[in-house]
C-alpha cells in the first residue's frame, strides 16, 4: 500500500506540476506533508534546501530521496519513475498534436495563465515557511534572514545554492544551545 501511495503521490505531482520545479514544491509539499504526513515542515524544508543545492531537478531530487525516506531503495525507483512518467507521457502527447496548434492564441493564453499561478502556489508556500520561522528564530531574526537573503540574491547577484549551501552548513556547525534540564525532560530523565 505504501508503494501505491508513493506512486500516486508523485504521479499527481508530475501531471500537476506544469512549470517545472516551482510549481512542483507545492504539490510536493501538499502530498507528503498535508496528506500522507510522511514528513512535517522542518523535515521538508530541509529536504527542499539540500535539494536545492544539488544540481539537476528539485522534482525527481525530492521525489528520489522522500521515496528512499518512506519504504527504501523501492520507494525511491518508484517515486522517482513516478514523477518522471507524467512528462515522458505528455511530452509525447504535446510534442505530436501541440507543434500545429503551438501559433493560436488560446494556447499562448494557457501558457501564460500558469504563471500566475504558480507564483501564488509559491507564495503561499513562502508565507508558510516564513510563520514557521517566525515560531522558531522569532520575528525580528526571521526577518533580518529575509532582508538579508533578498540583499545578498537581488542586489550582491549571490546564486541561491550557494546561500542555501552557507545555510545549510552553519545550521550543521551550530551547537546545540538548548539547556540541559530540557534535553534531560526531552528524554524523559527526571
């Protein structure tokens, strides 16, 4: 059963996920977290950073790795061929009947009209993430990483990879600055 919940998870993903990668994390994000609960936010924001730090597409990366996470090297093959089906299928599809209909304007229209979607998908998957550093950094640290990130992206021209890359390492190099009397109520010593 787990096997068909994966394969129908990110087959969902892949026929829905028109755009790429950007529209993809939403409906990844919606499949394993809201739905299935195979991971919850922290886990999937950490799997969408690493993700984004490795090159090829985020899609079949995450597909790969929560596939491998969920029922092993079979969950991973299955996942994975699952997000790739839906694009080998329709690029066959589109490619053969969409090359004479490719210059209408209602097919121009559909193309743009995704755009804005995906941008609210994305969004609304940011302001998720942002509440939910807000209850971890606090707000003020919150916000300083958003400033900081917009300045280093739009105004230094840093590559995203590499500050999720810088982020990514400082999160492992941190100490663990949690009190001890609460690591040892955490493990259930008194």
């Amino acid at each position: 059963m787990k096997q068909l919940d994966l394969f129908l998870a990110f087959f969902r993903v892949g026929m829905l996920g028109y755009g790429g990668g950007p529209s993809s994390i939403p409906l990844v994000h919606k499949e394993v977290v809201e739905k299935y609960k195979w991971m919850n936010d922290d886990e999937f924001a950490d799997v969408l950073a690493l993700g984004n730090t490795l090159p090829g597409p985020i899609a079949t990366k995450m597909a790969g790795y929560i596939g491998y996470r969920v029922a092993g090297f079979t969950g991973m093959v299955n996942a994975t061929a699952a997000t790739i089906i839906p694009t080998i299928l329709l690029m066959i599809v589109l490619l053969t009947s969409l090359s004479s209909f490719k210059d209408l304007p209602w097919v121009a229209g559909m193309t743009k009209a995704v755009v804005p979607v995906v941008g609210v998908m994305l969004a609304t998957l940011t302001w998720d993430f942002f509440k939910k550093s807000n209850e971890t950094l606090g707000k003020v640290n919150a916000g300083l990483m958003v400033v900081g990130g917009l300045i280093l992206m739009e105004v230094l021209n840093v590559h995203p990879a590499i500050l999720i890359l810088v982020l990514l390492i400082l999160a492992i190099a941190k100490k663990d600055t949690t009190p001890k009397v609460e690591k040892k109520i955490e493990r259930g010593v008194g």
